[in-house]
C-alpha cells in the first residue's frame, strides 16, 4: 500500500494525551490504525528513542481490543433501539447505520491494513527531525555542569538564535505556529452508559424552541437525576507531520514545567513520574532484561557503595547475618525481635547522619558495637 502522509489528532487534558493517528493512502480513504492515551511527553520520548510501542499499539492487543469493540458496539446498537421511540424511527434507522459503519470498519482487513500504516509511521520518524530536536533537549532542558547556572528560558532562547534557521524550520516555517488546526473545546462523559441513559430525553430538549438558557438548564437539570457526574476537559489540535508532533510537545512540557532526562542507565529520553531529580528511567534495562533501569542503577549504585563506604559494608553484613539468623530459627522470637530493632535503630542512624546531628565515624563505631554484640 502507498500513502500520501499522515494526520494526528492530539487531545491534552490535565494528566494524560489521547493521540490518533491516521494514515493518508494514496488512493482510497484515510485509515485510522492506532489510538493511544498517554501521559504528558511520553509522546515525545518515544520518538527521541524510536519506541515506536508507546504509540503504535502491540498487534495481538489491537486484534483483541478489536474483537471486544465489534462485540461492544453490537451491544449497543441493539440498547440504541431500545431508547429510541417509534416517532423517531428514522433516527433510529440513521443511527443503526452510522454504527454498522463504525462496526465495519473494524474487521480483519482493516487489522491486516493497519500494520502497513504503521510500517509507513515508523519510516516517517526515522527521516524525522529527531536529531535537531535531541540536541534542543540536550542543550535547553538537560544540560551540564556548565549550563545549570542559566535557567531553561534563558537556554532556550540562546539555542533559538544560535541555530536560527532550524528552528524556524521546526516551529514556524513547519507550520506549527501558522497552519496548526485548534480543535474545539470539549467536554466528555465519564462512561458510555452515562451518554446512553438519557439520549432520547436530551434530543426532545435539543430539537425543542426553548431559549438556550432555559434549554441548558433543563439539560442540566437531566443530567444530575440521581446521580454525581464527572467530566474532563480537553483541547485538541491536528498535526500534518511528526516534527509538528514533536514540536507541539515539546511546547506542552515546557509550558508544564516537565523535566525531561536521560537515562543514566539505558541513556534514553524520558520524563520522571514521581520524583524530578530521578536518574534512572522504568524501561528494561540493556544490561540485564530480568531488571528495569531504575532496579539495575539502584543495585549497581548499591553494589559501588559497599566497596567505598565502611558502614554501607558493615550494615549490610549484619543485616543479612540478622536475617539469616531470624529466617533458619523460626520459633526463636528473639532473633526475629533482634532483626526488627536493628532495622529500626540502624534506620534511626542513617537519618541522624544525614542531617548532620550525628558523625559517620559514630555511625561506624554503633555499627561495630552491634557486630562484636555488645548491643542488640
């Protein structure tokens, strides 16, 4: 199959990103092969690291989530009937058949098309301007020793005038800027069912000569009978191009206040969920597939700790020795008691001497004490 380009369709709430993507072939209509929900950059790390998955959804769990929506919408097109009355059958009749559309176009085929649209997507990304858009990152939001003394805006700006003219590709002359559609703003029910049970109540409203003031309220009104709504808000764009999608986010993170990293473990892109100043990514790390970045970079950081550090080595010596004793003499209480209060006190030490109120040298002395048994 050839193609012409792509679309995407991006819509931002406060938490999370839905993207589809569509695919233009050359002859024939456009094909919509992947829709994912995502959180706030994910979209752009993706591409910096070509990890296509994060926005192309894995094969067998499209075919599955394929099946489950042709048995859904069956299910609702017969609910449908039910709500609808005998002097609206025409409606009814129309809604069947814009349903059977959508059904359609959910088989087997349009499955096996899709994997030459996505095949298409990831040659796009590849010709992309991922490399320009790596060194922005690099210089403006992550940085160096050197670099740390000036803020982000400040980074930003310089990188815009030093290389002018990509930039000017990228955000303005790439039209992401001047051509970008906005899509309207909209507001969204929190279940499909929600939508169903008052659909023929709401149309009477809708088609009736009210005043808009009266009909909102009354519509209001239908929507809060028995039960708490919840809504989320969106707003959307449409994008002709993966560097007008890389650009958008890029915009997005910023205007957030992400912080956006490199792994220290896999060295790929990525945005900390929990805490900023993490180091390490939750992919799977390259050095051992059993672990993520953040477990291996953990042990590994671990592991350099004992060989520099006395207390390190000599907490964890009596900790496994107390845990081995605990674990082989089970109806023993005491070596159990031992375990957990050393746990507690070594814990209790560990703060002291981060704060500063107690020495290292002290920490290592108490340490030495538990060892040789003259505590605990």
């Amino acid at each position: 199959m050839n193609f012409k380009g792509i679309k995407i369709d991006c819509h931002y709430s406060d938490g999370e990103i839905y993207i589809e993507l569509i695919a233009l072939p050359s002859e024939g209509d456009e094909i919509s092969f992947s829709v994912v929900i995502v959180k706030h950059g994910e979209a752009l790390t993706s591409l910096l690291n070509n990890d296509f998955e994060v926005l192309i959804e894995d094969e067998t769990i499209k075919l599955n989530k394929t099946i489950k929506r042709l048995d859904k919408l069956k299910r609702r097109l017969l609910r449908f009937k039910n709500f609808l009355s005998e002097d609206n059958l025409w409606r009814t009749e129309e809604e069947i058949r814009f349903r059977e559309e959508i059904v359609s176009e959910y088989n087997t085929e349009y499955f096996l098309m899709t994997r030459d649209c996505a095949e298409y997507f990831k040659s796009l990304c590849r010709s992309s301007g991922t490399e320009y858009f790596k060194s922005l990152i690099d210089f403006a939001f992550i940085g160096d020793e050197t670099l740390s003394q000036y803020p982000i805006p400040d980074r930003l700006f310089a990188f815009s005038r030093a290389e002018h003219d990509n930039f000017d590709k990228f955000f303005y002359d790439n039209g992401f800027y001047s051509r970008l559609d906005f899509d309207t703003f909209r507001s969204f029910y929190s279940s499909p069912d929600d939508f169903l049970a008052t659909f023929k109540d709401r149309m009477d409203i809708n088609e009736s000569d009210l005043p808009v003031h009266e009909k909102a309220l009354k519509l209001l009104e239908l929507e809060h009978q028995g039960r708490q709504r919840t809504y989320f808000f969106t707003y959307g764009y449409k994008l002709n191009n993966i560097n007008q999608l890389m650009a958008l986010e890029l915009t997005e993170i910023y205007k957030r206040n992400l912080p956006i990293k490199k792994c220290a473990c896999c060295n790929k892109y990525f945005i900390p969920q929990k805490r900023s100043d993490a180091i390490y990514c939750d992919g799977i790390s390259p050095f051992d597939t059993s672990k993520s970045c953040k477990e291996y970079g953990a042990r590994q950081a671990w592991q350099q700790t004992l060989k520099t550090s006395e207390s390190a080595k000599l907490y964890r010596d009596i900790y496994m020795s107390k845990q081995m004793l605990a674990k082989r003499n089970p109806d023993m209480a005491d070596y159990k008691k031992s375990f957990e209060k050393y746990k507690q006190e070594a814990k209790r030490w560990k703060v002291d001497v981060k704060l500063g109120t107690k020495t290292e040298l002290a920490f290592i002395a108490w340490l030495k004490e538990v060892k040789e048994k003259k505590v605990l």
